[in-house]
C-alpha cells in the first residue's frame, strides 16, 4: 500500500524558517517525481514545485522559487521541503504526492500556521 | 503560467442526477488534464487523468471529456458519496496549475 505521511508542521512566526518531512512507503520511492501542493484554509490547491528521481531536475511555481526548497533522500524514503522567509499568506496545509504528471497519491497533509 | 477557470464554482445537485463541471483552459493543454475530488477533511484523490482515463478503483459513473480547450468531467448518477470538491489539474507545462474547484453538494 501506497504511503506519504508529512510531518514538520506547526506554528511558526513570521519571518522564520520551517522544514517539513514527507515519509513515503509502499513503492520504489527512488523510481518516481515527488511534489508539494498547499492548500490555504477554505481555498483551492497550489503547486509548489516538484523533485525527479535523482534531484537532478527541481522545477518551483515561480512566486515561490526564491523561498521554498525541494529535497529528498532515497536512502530515507523521505521527502523534504525548506520554507524560509515565511509569510502569513504560507499558512496552509501541505500536502506531499506522487507525481507522473499527475498526483496519483497524496498524504494526508501537514497543518502550518504562521503567526506571531 | 496557464489559467484554468472553472466552473460552477458551487453546484447542488440530486441523487441520481447527471452533473457536469466543465475547466477551461487559457491555452492549448492537449490531453494533459486531470480531475481531483476532495471530500471534507481529506486529501484530494485522483480520478480522472489525461482527459478521459479514470484512475484506479473510481466507478464508471466518472467520465472526462474534452471539446478544445474546454474539459467536462461528468458524473452519470450522482450518489451520496461524490459529495466534494473537484479540482481540474493541467499537466502540459510547469508551473502545474489547477482550477479554482467546483463545490458539489446534495440538493
């Protein structure tokens, strides 16, 4: 069975830095893109940016690309995202998933709230 | 970036009733689209991708189409449990982008 279960979330400040963590299981992890996509509270999905196989390819929404990180560790199964700068407009969940073009699995989602 | 406008962007519908949402794309997207539920407090699923292959598991009361640049997702008899919203996702270029939804509800 497919697995991601995201994790790092929380209340953060504004300003400061947060690192979630995406535990994938069930598949060949090292075989598949890997995405982030967020979701706001009471609004529609955003992609972030995406991962291939080997981290040699890392593609970001545009208005994003100067804040947020994508890595991963295939030793780990583990999928990463660094956000710094954080803004009230980052709070949201974040959702990790399999990606073929298409995101054919999701996790359940990590909750970030920024706020003083 | 291509848009993609969605809509209703809230519909009420009966049980057994045909329901169809509709995405349109600002460009050319070919086949390179997919379809999403959200049930309230859960992760979106896939369900339809590249225009019109349903995913694993999704009945075949889901169906994709596509006439240029506009696509429907259609749902032959509505049941309780398609209650949700749907999101339209294109897969032609980066960034990804998706609709703004579609909230389904029971009339």
């Amino acid at each position: 069975e497919v697995k991601l279960v995201e994790s790092g979330g929380g209340l953060v400040q504004p300003g400061r830095s947060l690192k979630l963590s995406c535990a994938a299981s069930g598949f060949s992890f090292n075989d598949y893109w890997m995405g982030w996509v967020r979701q706001a509270p009471g609004k529609g999905l955003e992609w972030i940016g995406e991962i291939n196989q080997d981290s040699s390819t890392i593609n970001y929404t545009p208005s994003l690309k100067d804040k947020f990180t994508i890595s991963r560790d295939n030793a780990q199964n583990t999928l990463y995202l660094q956000m710094s700068k954080l803004g009230s407009e980052d709070t949201a969940i974040y959702y990790c998933a399999r990606e073929e073009l298409y995101f054919d699995y999701w996790g359940q989602g990590v909750m970030v709230t920024v706020s003083s | 970036d291509i848009q993609m406008t969605q809509s209703p962007a809230s519909l009420s519908a009966s049980l057994e009733e045909i329901v169809t949402i509709t995405c349109q794309a600002s460009q050319n997207i070919g086949n390179w689209l997919a379809w999403y539920q959200q049930k309230p407090g859960k992760s979106p699923q896939l369900l339809i991708y590249g225009t019109t292959s349903l995913a694993d598991g999704v009945p075949s009361r889901f169906s994709g189409s596509r006439s240029g640049t506009q696509y429907s997702l259609k749902i032959s008899r509505l049941q309780v449990e398609d209650i949700g919203i749907y999101y339209c996702q294109q897969a032609s270029s980066t960034p990804w982008t998706f609709g703004g939804g579609t909230k389904l509800e029971l009339k």
